[in-house]
C-alpha cells in the first residue's frame, strides 16, 4: 500500500508537471522571440527621422552606424531610386532579405519577418520625405531569438523535478503513517497466533487503524482471559480427579482377594483410564503459550504449596507405612508458576511414588534455591526406572498415549514438564540417593521461556548456571543454594 501511494502520488504530480511546464516553456520561447524582434523594430524606428529628412548615403551611414545593429553590421537600409532621371537606389550595409522580400513589404507598407541565412530579418517600411518608401532591414541571429530561452527552461525542469521528488517524499511519510500501523498489527496478530499473548497494538495511526488496534487489544485481553479459565481449569482436574482416584486405587488394593474385589479393582482402573484420556484432552487442547503460570505477574510460593500438598500425601503415606522427609520448604520461595499448576505437578509426581512403588517405600521432597533458580528434587526408595529418556519421551507433549512396561502413561511428567519449560527450566530423571528415582525439577525464575534449538548460546549460559547450582547442591550447600 505504501508502495502504491506513492506511486499513484508521483504520476498524479508528473502529469500536473508536464500539464503547466511545457505550456509555460512555450510561452518563454515566444516571450523570447517577441522581444527580440520588438528590440528589432525599435532600433529600426530610430532611422525614420532620418530617412524623412534625407535620402544622402553618407547621412544615412552615420544615422546606421549610431545604432547598435547597424554598429555590429545587422542594420541595412534600402531606399528606391526616386522619379529624377538621374537617380539610383540607395543601399546602406549588408542586404540578407531577397529583393523579391523588399519589394513585397514596400508595396504592402507593413513590417514583415523573413528567414535568411543564420537568423531572421526584420523588414520595416518607412516612409520618405520625397514620397517613396524606403525599407529598413535589421538582422536578428539565431542566438537573440533565443536568448535565456534554456536558462529558463532548466529552471522549470529544476522546479517540476523538486516538485516531484518532494511529493514523492510527502506521499512515502503518508504511506509509512498508514503502512506501519497496519503492519504493526499483522505482526501482532502473528505472534497471538504464535502463542505470545502478551502482545498489544499501540493505538496509533489513522482513526481506521486505531479503531482496528482498539478491538485487536480487546480481543487479546479476552483470548488471554479465556485461556487462564482454560488453564485453571485444566489445573484443577488434574488436582481434584488424579488425587482422589491414587487414594481410591490404594484403597482397593488393600480389599483382599475375591470376586467383589476384582470387580472394585477393574472398575477403578476403568476410572483411571477415563480420567487420564480427559486429562490429557483438556492439556492437548491447551496452547504452549508463554508463562503458563498466568503472565509475568502470576507467581506462588513454592514452600507453602509443597507444605500444604505433603500435608495430603504425608497422611496416606502414613498408612502404607511409608517414611516421608521434607527439606528447604522453611523459607519463602516464589517462582513463576501459578499455584494450581505446581500443586498438579507436585500430585502428579507424588501419586506416582504411591502408584509404582510398593507399600512402605521411602520418599523425600527437597527444595533449593538460588537467585536465579529454584530445584524441587522428588525422590523415594523403589526400585527406579530402567529407562529415563523413555519415560521423558513418554511424558512430552502429545506422546503420553501408549503405556509403559509399568503401566505409566506420561501424563504426570507432561504435566511437570510443562510447569519447569515454561520457566526456562527442564526436567531430569536420575537415581535418587534413597537408591530408587529421583526426579529433579529446575524452575527459572525470570519465567522467560526456554530458548528454541540454535540458541546454543542461551542454552551454554543456563547450562553452566545450571551446573554450578547442581556442583553446589552436591556439596552439600543446604536449601540456600
């Protein structure tokens, strides 16, 4: 458009240029040739006074030579041979008109201009004091004829040119006025679609484009708002249905052996997988879209969410036997995550503890931090897994349908990975020091999303930070790491 604008500026310009300077040039050529030959016609007047008091040849020489045309040799006079039978005609200077010219113009009586040789000739008829007329001939060169003819013409080149080079500049701010705040708004809805939900228009530009800018805006705070209920939403299944239905599985392992029982067991594993296919529905619908958390300004306490949810899981742990410890949680801790989302995340590592360790197997959660960082290390006693980089493939997004060997479907360390990559962070799955499973958190708390593959720059940055929070954690630096 911008393009456009100017181009339909520049020829709307060119053809008011063309339209009054060409007009304009010929008149300045006609101006030019009209008061060359009007200088003409009044150096040729000033010989009348002369020519009607005497027809003498030295008379007339003197009267020419005064002149300027007659000085430079452009001035001739042609006087007719009078009714005496001892005259002759008398010519003064250089005769450039034909005799036929002179003859027309003396019998005609007015002034007439004829093309010689180099230029024109003026032909002026002046009458004697004897009775005839006498013709006076005043050379005018090409050059006088058009003298400042192409000065002038260059200075309306100059001025039409400028013309068009300053409306061309004029219609290119306009077009950018109105171009940019248009392009500032594809690239804004470019990046909504690519899951930037911070992203607004300035309300800028022509009155259109504002309006335009206004609703854009509108929109984004509505789709940001629908997405958050969304997410809630998610959150909170993943809390209320995946925590419940651990406990009612460990409850009907325990009912013994018996018809009733197996019917309670297959029912509630039927549930199970009914439950994961809702949630893993409601977290594939999900757009990846930057600080999952809520936005720059969501954000919990991660120690009283970890206090509060080990409260739950400490109880049942309680009746299977099972030893539970809890570090590091003594101090405040906020990190970029809404609380809903760490306390699924949390459950979701938790229940699986409880789901594929046996009764009366040990567990621990641990939390660091750093200034730049917060580890929560979950790890228990069982007997590990076998296979760490399956299980994470197993838990990415959109890859948690098929079943492991143990019966895991991913869907819990889906739902921690998202929670660690929304930050910057990762999830990593070892051997704890228990001797079973330890699944370790990193938490970034600039919540900026991690960068894509290429970056190796960011991503050699946050792995030295990385690892020199691990060296530290290691050598025993306690939960202020």
């Amino acid at each position: 458009m911008r393009w456009a604008l100017v181009k339909v500026c520049l020829a709307v310009t060119v053809m008011v240029v063309v339209a009054f300077a060409v007009p304009l040039g010929l008149v300045i050529k006609e101006m030019a040739r009209d008061r060359a030959f009007s200088d003409a016609e009044r150096q040729a007047a000033t010989i009348g006074p002369t020519l009607s008091i005497t027809t003498d040849r030295d008379e007339l020489d003197k009267a020419v030579l005064t002149t300027e045309p007659g000085a430079a040799g452009r001035m001739a006079v042609h006087v007719p041979a009078s009714d005496e039978a001892d005259s002759q005609p008398v010519e003064i200077g250089s005769r450039r008109a034909t005799r036929k010219d002179l003859e027309t113009v003396r019998e005609s009586g007015r002034a007439s201009i004829t093309e010689v040789t180099g230029g024109s000739a003026l032909l002026q008829p002046t009458a004697l004091g004897s009775g005839g007329t006498a013709v006076v001939e005043v050379f005018v060169p090409e050059g006088e004829v058009s003298n400042g003819v192409a000065t002038a013409w260059l200075m309306l080149a100059g001025v039409g040119i400028a013309l068009i080079v300053g409306s061309v500049a004029v219609a290119d701010r306009l077009g950018v006025r109105m171009v940019e705040p248009a392009r500032r708004l594809a690239g804004a809805a470019h990046d909504l679609g690519e899951g930037q939900l911070g992203t607004r228009v300035p309300e800028e530009g022509p009155t259109e484009l504002r309006s335009a800018a206004v609703a854009f805006n509108s929109m984004a705070d509505q789709v940001v708002q629908l997405l958050a209920n969304e997410r809630e939403l998610a959150a909170d299944l993943s809390h209320r249905l995946r925590t419940p239905l651990t406990v009612l599985r460990l409850n009907a392992a325990s009912l013994g052996e018996g018809p009733a029982a197996d019917q309670t067991r297959s029912a509630v594993e039927q549930l199970e997988r009914e439950v994961d296919t809702i949630i893993r529905t409601a977290r594939e619908q999900r757009p990846q879209t930057q600080g999952q958390g809520g936005g720059p300004g969501a954000g919990c306490d991660a120690s009283e969410v970890i206090r509060e949810r080990m409260g739950f899981w400490s109880a049942l742990a309680e009746d299977e036997g099972r030893e539970v410890r809890l570090a590091g949680v003594d101090r405040t801790v906020r990190i970029p995550v809404a609380r809903p989302e760490l306390a699924a995340a949390l459950d979701a590592l938790l229940g699986n503890v409880f789901r594929h360790t046996p009764e009366g197997t040990a567990f621990a959660v641990d939390v660091h931090h750093s200034a730049d960082a917060v580890i929560v290390l979950v790890s228990d006693a069982g007997g590990g897994i076998a296979d760490p980089k399956a299980a994470l493939a197993r838990g990415g997004s959109g890859r948690g349908g098929a079943k492991s060997a143990v019966g895991s479907t991913g869907l819990g360390l889906d739902i921690v990975s998202r929670v660690a990559e929304s930050t910057g962070g990762d999830v990593r799955i070892g051997r704890s020091v228990l001797g079973g499973t330890e699944v370790r958190i990193w938490i970034g708390l600039d919540g900026q999303r991690p960068q894509r593959r290429g970056h190796r720059v960011g991503r050699r940055r946050r792995g030295v930070t990385r690892r020199n929070a691990e060296l530290r954690f290691r050598s025993g630096a306690g939960p202020n790491l």
